[in-house]
C-alpha cells in the first residue's frame, strides 16, 4: 500500500470512531465518476446517552440528516463512490485528501487540537458582521451592529452567496482552475446589476477576510446606483478595489474576469450577466434569476396537452421559471460549463430562491458539443421559445 493510501485509510479510520472525530467532509467528484451526492458532512452528536454519527448529504434536490451508529458506517464505500476531495479533522490532526487529474492521491496530515462539540442542535454560524462599518454605512445595521429587520432577507440572500462561493474559490484556486491571488494579482469579481451593493461589498470584504485578495466591479445600468456606490466605497477607504460602473451589461467591454455574479438581475439582464461571463472565460459564476417575463411572452399556448398547463397563467408563470432556467443552464453546458440549479435561500427570505452554478470545466469536444446542443434546441423547439442567452451565444 501507498503512502498516500495509507494516509487516506487513516482518515477514514476517524470516521468510524466516536471519540476521535470532530467532523468529516466529502466533496467535488473526480474525473468520469458520479457520485450519489454533491458533498456528504459528517460529525458526532450526543443523543440521550448515546454518541451517533451525523450524516448531512447534500444533493440537487435536497439536503438529508440521518443519525446512525458508529459501526454502521461504511466510510471506504462512501470513498470509493467517486468523491474527489477529504477533509477529516480528528481530535488530534486534520487530514486533507485530493485527487490529481492522473488520478494520484494527494494527502496532507498536520497536527492540530480540534475539540469535539457533541450538541445535536448546532446554530449556523454566521459568516458575515453585522457590526462592521460597510453593513452600517449600506444600512444592513443600526449604528449599534445590530441588523435591522428590514434587511433580515436580503441579509441572509448575500451571506448564502458567500457560504456558496467560499469553497467554489477554494477549490478552483486547489485545482489551478484560479491562480492564487495576492495583492499583486487578485481575483477579479464583476457583480452584475449590483444595485445598492450590499453584494458587492459584503463578498469583496468576506473574502479579504479568508486571505483572498480581490478586485470587484460592480455593474448597474442606473447612474444614480454608481454614484450613491462610489460614495461609500470612498468613505470605506475601498476605491482602490471596489469600483462601480453605470453601463448595461450587454454594452459592457470584455475583460477576463475569474467570477462572475448576478443576485436578482431583472428578467433577460441575468442572459446578459450570463453571456457577457462566458465571453470573458469566467471560471466561476453564480446567477440567482429574478422575474422570467421574455420567455413567458413567447411561450405558445398550442403544446398539446401542456395546453392545460398554460392556459392557467400562475402555472404558466411558474412553468415559464422553469423553462427559462433549465435552458440557461443548458446553454451553460454548451459553453464547457459544470453547472446546476440549486435553491440557494429558503423560500422565507425569497420566492425568487433558485440559483445557477456554473464552474468552467472544459470545452466540449465537437461530438458532445453537438449532442447537448441538440439536447437545447429539442426543448427550446417544442415550446417555440428563443431565449435571449441563446442569441447573444449563436446557438
């Protein structure tokens, strides 16, 4: 056996023993294997007088807890099953696990004292300060941190974004899909129709925080929105990597950007936000979609039994979400992009809660290319749609 095997076979050993382990994340997928999960989180929990392992997997459609014992565990089996990344923190060490594109094991073991927290009902840690001067000076907080009611939504809408994206990063700059950023180069950020920027400056301060030095534009077609922006980022002491434009997306100039981002740009504006990143070879984006009205309009109402459907125009609405965001992500993956539709905040903070992941894997050869093109164009045909995205990229 390896060393690297050896190494991984220690983590996974953790994994099984109540007394040892503090918490266990499985994530990514390597190279042509499909895993049942996006990531699966392990932790022990006390429950009455007994230690169970927590098991929280996170799929596309839902996140699962199960609480099982210790010895029903198969850890290897889950390994196996196609995961790409391991992280185990024991009481003792944490040990990382990656896979490199040669299917190589890469392991790291360091020693570390992480303390074990058994409580069943853990509160989410918030990634985001309510009490520092942007959140006050954008209005997100009264002068005392405090978070003012009114902004509990949009609050948790941006602090998602941020939960989302952190490990994106993280695992792009692992897999030099991102170089690493220094001041010297930092990431480059566009935050499409950025409005009052609570986006923009919450995730360009998150990230300076985590050690990830970044420059972020933010983009609104409002002159009035570029001026109010400008004003705060001066009295934060942040031109110098925050800036804002008023132009619309689609008469943006191109520029190489590394994220790309869109929080509720308004109807075909997220296409915009969409084409304008794949055009810029953006490795990462995340666009959660507003309103759907340009398909909607052109949805025909002569579809065979979906006719009864349509004819009902609050399930016409919500079919119309659907469609529209379906051949978006397609549209995605036409461009080389690895992408999905999550729900990314709970209905409470917004109905408009779905939200498009894209990370830039690789360009398609001219054969897959052509299958999910044809995959769109079925879709798009049946329901005589032509969506904007599709336009802008000739497809």
């Amino acid at each position: 056996m390896s060393e690297g095997a050896d190494r991984i076979a220690l983590a996974l050993s953790i994994t099984t023993n109540p007394h040892r382990l503090v918490r266990a994340i499985f994530s990514g997928r390597r190279r042509n294997m499909n895993p049942e999960f996006e990531k699966v989180h392990l932790r022990p929990v006390q429950i009455g007088s007994e230690v169970k392992l927590q098991i929280v997997t996170t799929s596309e459609e839902k996140v699962r807890t199960t609480n099982i014992d210790f010895a029903e565990f198969e850890p290897e089996k889950l390994w196996h099953s196609g995961f790409a990344n391991l992280l185990v923190e024991g009481t003792t060490e944490s040990i990382t696990a990656r896979f490199t594109k040669k299917g190589e094991p890469l392991v790291s073991i360091k020693p570390a004292r992480n303390p074990q927290n058994l409580a069943h009902d853990q509160t989410r840690a918030r990634l985001l300060n309510t009490d520092s001067e942007f959140a006050v000076r954008l209005g997100l907080a009264d002068k005392s941190g405090r978070l003012k009611p009114s902004m509990r939504k949009k609050f948790a809408q941006v602090e998602e974004f941020a939960r989302i994206l952190l490990p994106l990063v993280k695992t792009a700059i692992g897999r030099q899909k991102i170089h690493t950023p220094s001041l010297a180069r930092p990431l480059t950020i566009v935050d499409h129709g950025c409005g009052n920027a609570y986006l923009t400056f919450a995730l360009h301060l998150f990230l300076l925080e985590q050690g990830l030095p970044n420059r972020i534009v933010g983009i609104d077609k409002r002159e009035d929105s570029r001026l109010r922006n400008q004003d705060a980022a001066e009295k934060l002491n942040l031109t110098e990597n925050v800036t804002f434009i008023a132009e619309r997306i689609q008469n943006l100039a191109q520029a190489p950007t590394d994220i790309v981002l869109a929080l509720h740009a308004c109807d075909t504006a997220t296409d915009d936000a969409l084409a304008w990143a794949v055009q810029n070879s953006a490795r990462i984006v995340l666009a959660a979609p507003c309103c759907h009205q340009d398909l909607q309009r052109q949805m025909s109402p002569e579809v065979g039994p979906w006719s009864l459907v349509v004819a009902n125009p609050i399930l016409k609405q919500r079919l119309g979400d659907i469609l529209t965001d379906s051949l978006r992500a397609q549209l995605m993956r036409v461009c080389g992009y690895r992408t999905d539709v999550i729900e990314f905040v709970g209905d409470e903070h917004t109905p408009r809660n779905a939200m498009i992941r894209a990370i830039l894997d690789e360009r398609l050869d001219h054969s897959r290319r052509t299958t999910e093109i044809l995959k769109y164009r079925e879709l798009a045909d049946f329901w005589k749609v032509r969506p904007r995205l599709g336009e802008f990229l000739g497809i």
